[in-house]
C-alpha cells in the first residue's frame, strides 16, 4: 500500500489523524493533513483505508501494491 495526500484538498475534519494517527498527523496551524508514512506497515491498513474512504473532501488516496507479480 502507498498513501498520497493532497493537502489543498484537504478541509481539516481530523478523521485521518483520529483514525491512523502513526499515517496521519494534523498541522497545528491550519490542520491540514500531514502524511506521516507514505508506505504504511500492513497492521496499519485497516485503519488507513477507514480514512481514506471517509475523509469528506476526498484528500486521501491509497494505490495497492500488486501482489501477482505481474
């Protein structure tokens, strides 16, 4: 799994960072999504597709690996 924010999509809801917060991390500033690891460890996947799927302004997308070797 690889993970990319795009941060002006963002609108600051906080439900990555709530939801993976060793993926995602919040600006203190602003509160834009921060992506802490691209390539998260598999443990984490659950709850980073739960973020991805649920964030309202669709900021986040996850591209799987292909695991057939093809």
């Amino acid at each position: 799994m690889r993970v990319v924010v795009d941060p002006n999509l963002c609108c600051s809801s906080g439900l990555c960072s709530q939801s993976s917060p060793e993926v995602f991390d919040q600006d203190p500033d602003d509160g834009v999504v921060r992506l802490l690891l691209a390539e998260p460890p598999a443990h984490t996947h659950a709850d980073v597709r739960f973020a991805a799927h649920g964030c309202p302004s669709g900021a986040i997308e996850i591209l799987e690996h292909d695991t057939t070797g093809s």
